[in-house]
C-alpha cells in the first residue's frame, strides 16, 4: 500500500497482501529483507523519522472495523527490528510525523485520529465524538502535518445521508508544539469549522472539462445530477508552498466502484497550510 525511500536509499514497502514489512536495500531489487507481522494485520502506511526509524500503520485488513494497529521498526546491519507493535484502533489507514517525535494516524473505523509517541507507550485519541466541534471529522483517510506541526486530516466520510450525497472535507487538529498550536487550544482540538474545509458547488451541477455532466457516459445511468465536487478524500499531501492536494473520488453511485475502484481527480486548496518542515 505504501512504498518510501529513506535517507540512505533503501526503499521500505508495505505488503498489504501477505503482512510484510519490506526493505530493497539501497533500492536493489535483487536485495531486500522483510519481517513478518501478525496474519492479518493489513500494512497500510510507512512513514520515515529522522532518526531512520520506520512506522508503520496496520489497517487489520479489508474488512470493516478490523483490528488495526501501529508498529515502529529499525534497519540495523541490514537486518530488520521491530521496536514496538501496538494493537490501535481500526481499519487505519495513513499516518504523519511530526517535529515533537510523535506519530499521527488515522482510524476510520473509529472515527478517530491517534497520537502515538516513540516508544508506543502513551498514546490518545481524537476528535472525541462528544466534542462540540469535530471539525468535519468523519472516516479520517490522509493526513499530513504541516509547519506548525498541526495535523490535516482528509476525510472519506459517508457516501450518502438518506437520499442525499454527501461533500467531503478536511480537517485541521491543533498539534503537539504548544509553542506553534493556536492559543487556547489543546493538542488534537479541531481547528478547522464544524463543516470542515470543503468546496461548494454554490448550487451548480458538478460537470467535467468538456462540459459533460459528472459521470454522464452516453446515457447517464446516475439520474440524478452530482452537485457535490468534492467527495470521499482519501490521502493528502502539503507542499512545501502550503498548497494541500487532496484525492478527489468523485464517486455519486457506489455501482461506479465495480468498473473504477480508485479515483478521478485531485483538489488542491492554496496556500492553507503552513509549509512543512524538512523532516530528514
């Protein structure tokens, strides 16, 4: 699911399928190392700390609400080490480091966002559900933590309310730096309004580059017109001008998924974020 070079050119994969941690050492696809994890439990992100150290986030497989987890592991004479492994929250998916040594990690099943430190012994979780303002959070996807180490979450949320289809969004939690989070706020508040970040259609029909309404395939066999342009956000991304690019699904009918499981477009919000910091 997730493929990262770290600062010495080795190259660590995440083999969803058979529950792997791989390493092609010094990106050699004749060479590489792997550890086995748990049966499973669905490797889903890597991500690289400045120390060389990888985390790894477990989604506990395809199934919903599967068991997930997160792992931290060492490349040590080209030999592969597990540091801790830490059964956490369910069907997760991405997850982001940040300046202060800690990892932050999307739970969709839950419905939450998890910070764990380095050692995987203290953890906690957010948006709790009681909260007066979750931001928008609803099944958290991608996140990414910008340069004031708050982290942004996309949010794939649910396909329809009723008859209605519904507009994805993003949402941003106040950080671990409390030197950087906004003042009165406590780490893992949302920042971002109830509705999270989203991109309105201002009441106009969604339609493609050339005019055609969204889907509208010879004749349409979605009926019903899409004004939602904005829809089912998976991962996201902040470049180093604070631009967020976040996948677009754009999925209006879940028949769609049988003939395009993946997505169909990417949204970028300009200049929302603070640029992130080098983190190796």
């Amino acid at each position: 699911q997730a493929v990262v070079p770290d600062a010495h050119g080795n190259i660590w994969i995440a083999s969803f399928e058979n529950d792997r941690i791989y390493v092609f050492l010094k990106g050699n696809p004749n060479r590489s190392v792997y550890y086995q994890q748990p049966s499973k439990s669905g490797p889903f992100g890597i991500q690289i700390a400045r120390d060389g150290t990888a985390w790894v986030s477990n989604s506990g497989g395809l199934q919903a609400g599967g068991q997930g987890s997160i792992a931290r592991y060492e490349l040590k004479n080209d030999r592969l080490r597990r540091i801790f492994f830490l059964e956490l929250g369910h069907s997760n998916k991405q997850l982001a480091l940040d300046s202060q040594g800690y990892a932050w990690m999307t739970s969709g099943g839950d419905d939450l966002v998890y910070r764990v430190n380095d050692q995987g012994t203290m953890y906690q979780g957010y948006v709790n559900k009681s909260a007066a303002n979750r931001g928008g959070m609803c099944a958290p996807w991608g996140i990414a933590v910008d340069g004031d180490d708050n982290a942004w979450v996309g949010n794939f949320g649910p396909e329809k309310v009723g008859n209605k289809f519904t507009t994805s969004n993003i949402t941003k939690l106040a950080g671990s730096n409390p030197a950087t989070r906004p003042p009165g706020y406590n780490t893992g508040d949302a920042i971002s309004p109830p509705t999270g970040y989203t991109l309105p259609s201002a009441g106009d029909q969604v339609l493609l580059h050339n005019g055609a309404p969204l889907y509208s395939l010879g004749p349409d066999p979605f009926p019903n017109p899409c004004f939602n342009p904005l829809m089912r956000i998976t991962a996201l991304t902040i470049d180093r001008a604070g631009n967020i690019w976040a996948t677009n699904n754009w999925k209006p009918d879940f028949t769609i998924d049988l003939v395009n499981s993946g997505g169909d477009g990417i949204c970028i919000f300009v200049g929302l974020a603070k640029p992130p910091a080098r983190m190796a």
